[in-house]
C-alpha cells in the first residue's frame, strides 16, 4: 500500500513517482524486478544510458568505437567521471564491477544479457576464472571490450544490464554498503532514505559527470499500492508519474479527455511459461493445445481494452534487426479449428472426459494479471482443462518457478535490447541453469539456430536464421505468447520532458517539473 506521501521543502524541484514493485535490493548486480530497475537507472549509469526515447545514448563513456569485424568495443569514460563521494572513476573500476557482475557468487540475475562479451558465459558457469572475461582497461579513461560473436545490439544491453558498482565502499562495508549512510553510485542521484513498502527518496548527486543538466534537487519513488488510493493521490496532484493504471480507469480518463493520459504499445510480451521439464506440461501436445485454445484477440479486445494487442509471435511487433516475426500455424486457424484440434491432442495425451487435465496457473497479485487469468481458466474449460488459479506475489512466484514447482505461469517478457536475439535467447538449453529459461526448454536444432545467428554479420541474413528458430520454438510451444504489453501512463501536467518510449524507462534526471 502507499504510504503516506512525505513533506518536501517548499524550494526543492520534487518529482514523486509509482512504479511497480517495491525493490527488495537496489544492488544493481542483484535486482532483477522492474521496480528495482527503475530505481537503479535513476541511481547508476552504465557506459551507455537510457534517453528519452527508450534508446541507447553516451553515458559514462562519452564515445565508443567499434572494430570493422564488429567484435572489440573500445570506450573512452568521461574526464569528468567520478562517484558520488568524489573519487574518481578509473577503466580499472569498469573491469572490477563487470568481474564482480559475472562471478558466479554474485548470481547476478541478468548475467546472461552479457554473454556476448568473451568467456562471458564461461565465468559465469564457473568454468573460468574471472580474470578471462574480455574486459580490460588500457588506461585510466579507456576501456576495451572484445565480444564472442558481433553483436549489433550491445550498447542497448549495456544501458541497464552493465551498472558499475564502488569496489572501495563495498570491500569496507560488505553489504552494508546498501544503506544511505554508505552509499556511492555514479548516476544522477544518490540514495537519501529508504523506507520499506513506503518509498525510497533520492537526492541530486552533485559529483554526477552531468549535475548541471539535472533539474530535480530530489525524486520519490513508491511501490504500486492500492489503484484507486493511488489514482486519487494523483488527482489531488500529490503524484507527477504513475507507470501502472487500470485499464478500465484509464478508459474512463481517455474519454474525459484527460491530457495526463499517455498510451503506447511496448517491446515487452505478456506469455504463459510452460513446465516443459515436469508434469503435464512436459508433453508438446498439451503445450500446443492449451496455446491454441487462447482466445488472443477476445483478450485484447474485452480484457485488455486494445484490440491488436493480440500475440502469436515471440518477438514483439517494432523490435529492430528483424522485421516479420515468425508465428505458429494455428494462427491464421479459425476458433473453432482451434478447439477441435486441442481436443484431439489433449484426449492423443490420454485426457478426456474421463481424466481431465488439471494444472496449476500461477500469476503476479494484480487486478489486470487476475482478470487474464479467470479468462485464460474459461478458454481452456471449453477442452475440459481444469485450471487451479494460484494468485501470488511477484518475488514468491519467481521462487517457485526457480525451483520447478509449477506448471503454468504468467510472464513478462522484457528483452535486454530492441533485437530478435534478446526475446529468442531466454529459450537456449544453456539458460536453464542460469535461471533464463525457466520453461527447461531444450531443442538442439533451436539452439544451434541461434548459435549460427550470433555469428552471422549480416542483418539480413542473421533476421531469417533468427525467424527458423523463432517457428522452431513456436511449433512445441514451451512459451504461449498472449498480448505486446501497453504501456498505461499518467503524468501530471507539470512534468516537464517526458516523451513515451517502447522500453517504458523514463529517467528521472531528463525530467523536470514546474
């Protein structure tokens, strides 16, 4: 619940904003949440960081070039560059925080976004020792980076996925170095006060390489709390940015021709996580039978409230490098072919009238995750599918699915980059391990699809390896894509900067307010 808004002094430039979740850690090598995320693009700044517009712009490194085979990176860090207690930044402390980002010790829950740098992958399985990562500094301002394969979409991956941390304040605080009493970071504020299922209040960092470009002395970030609570708040102008609102609400304000609305559709999906490793999941058969039996478009259209929305494909509609995705063949089936055909591979899996298939179908606490699910429950009655709805916690759900125990889950897909290989790349054999394929899909023709992709340099040719094994993966449905998120926005009319993107990052540090 949100808790009681606090006082700002009458001069302080204050934005105050709802994200997502409440952050259980804002350890940059640690969080994994997108309440988390937002928060730590306000706290730290990777090489290249998020603009306005959802793309990569110069961050801590001021330039970068790339080598003509497209494999070495070599960036040159801002003279400027210091921590927010005034030392300075070195190479040095790049290379230690992308160490510490692949130690397997960290487990770092994106690590894997960085596997294109060499023996990536390798330090992080523990098979290599971190001082082997392809990372190095060449001098105090100078950082070299040499890749496993070319990788068009690196510097959209480092903007979130690459946040450095202060080795100095970490190697004398230990884990304390979290608290706001302790804390160094590099990027536009720093941490003031941390209160939690309250808020978490920044201050501008004056060390910031780019301090006189920041408009905000501080920004509140909460947690999502009650929609009506939080709306109200919002109309009575104690809020400036909510990132969530109801879809039946934002309706409401949209036909009253409130200017605070903005909509647009997102690169993130909304899919179904299939168990592939256990229980009836694991048969192809069910998987395919309980996707085509998703009505896509009478979500969209009557849950959702944005008809198009509909998903079949994987890679979400506007992602670059790609083009048309790929999409299952029962697609372009009619509703009633659906049904039939799921009721033929549903009684071929020995489940009928008889033995109905029963599962579990977890989902995220929200009203709108709720409302999918009740509908998703009554598309798959129709085949006699018994769906048990398990309504939970973001972080306990995570948990379960990291240890295997469910069947069906509702999901966020949020690619590391605007490219085909970002959405595909969660279904690798390899990830399972790591905690990126939570499905356990393995598929050795789809893994080497990919692994050709990534060594492929041109566009074009790399987009169609990439659509083979995109119908790869959709033929066994281990993931059902459902809906291309939208984003659902109110900003209050004094925000000052904001423009929407596909990313749904809006960092605070572009922003001003009147």
């Amino acid at each position: 619940m949100l808790a009681a808004l606090p006082t700002s002094h009458a001069a302080e430039r204050v934005l105050h904003r709802v994200g997502t979740d409440d952050p259980s850690t804002i350890d940059p090598h640690k969080a994994s949440f997108p309440g988390e995320q937002l928060i730590i693009v306000d706290l730290f700044m990777s090489l290249t960081t998020v603009g306005m517009n959802g793309r990569p712009m110069p961050g801590a490194a001021e330039s970068w070039t790339v080598s003509p085979d497209g494999r070495v990176y070599t960036f040159t860090l801002r003279a400027n560059s210091r921590w927010s207690d005034g030392k300075p930044m070195t190479a040095e402390d790049w290379v230690w925080s992308f160490r510490r980002m692949l130690d397997p010790k960290t487990a770092y829950p994106l690590a894997s976004r960085l596997f294109p740098i060499r023996n990536a992958r390798e330090v992080a399985m523990g098979r290599q020792p971190a001082s082997a990562l392809g990372v190095r500094a060449v001098d105090a301002r100078t950082l070299r980076m040499e890749l496993e394969n070319p990788t068009p979409y690196l510097t959209d991956v480092m903007m979130t996925a690459a946040m450095p941390v202060p080795r100095h304040v970490i190697e004398k605080h230990g884990a304390a170095w979290l608290r706001p009493e302790n804390f160094v970071s590099n990027g536009p504020f720093v941490l003031d006060e941390w209160r939690p299922n309250g808020h978490v209040r920044l201050r501008r960092n004056p060390h910031f390489w780019g301090a006189d470009r920041v408009k905000l002395d501080a920004v509140y970030h909460y947690p999502l709390g009650n929609p009506a609570t939080v709306l109200r708040r919002f109309e009575a102008g104690e809020l400036d940015l909510l990132m969530v609102v109801p879809p039946e609400r934002l309706e409401e304000m949209r036909k009253a021709g409130n200017k605070s609305v903005r909509i647009a559709r997102g690169i993130a999906n909304e899919v179904i996580v299939f168990n592939t490793r256990s229980g009836p999941t694991a048969d192809v058969r069910v998987r395919r039978a309980l996707s085509m039996l998703i009505e896509r478009e009478v979500l969209a259209r009557n849950v959702i409230g944005f008809p198009g929305v509909e998903a079949y494909s994987l890679v979400a509609p506007g992602v670059l490098n790609y083009g048309e995705a790929a999409k299952p063949d029962f697609a372009a089936w009619s509703a009633e072919r659906r049904l039939t055909e799921a009721r033929r591979l549903l009684a071929a899996a020995g489940y009928g009238a008889a033995k109905p298939l029963r599962l579990r179908l977890g989902f995220p606490s929200t009203e709108l995750n709720r409302k999918v699910a009740v509908a998703v429950a009554a598309m798959w009655g129709r085949a006699g599918v018994r769906a048990e709805l398990q309504q939970k916690e973001s972080k306990a759900l995570v948990t379960e699915v990291g240890s295997g125990n469910f069947d069906a889950v509702r999901a966020i897909w949020v690619a590391s980059a605007s490219d085909p290989y970002s959405y595909l790349e969660r279904l690798l054999s390899t990830g399972t391990a790591l905690g990126m394929n939570t499905s356990g899909y393995v598929n050795a023709r789809f893994d080497s699809k990919l692994e050709q992709a990534a060594r492929e340099t041109d566009v074009a040719r790399r987009a169609a390896i990439l659509r083979e094994a995109e119908a790869i993966a959709l033929a066994e449905q281990p993931v059902a894509p459902v809906y291309y998120i939208v984003g659902r926005r109110l900003v209050a009319p004094r925000v000052r900067g904001f423009s929407d993107n596909p990313r749904g990052l809006y960092p605070s540090w572009l922003l001003s307010v009147q």
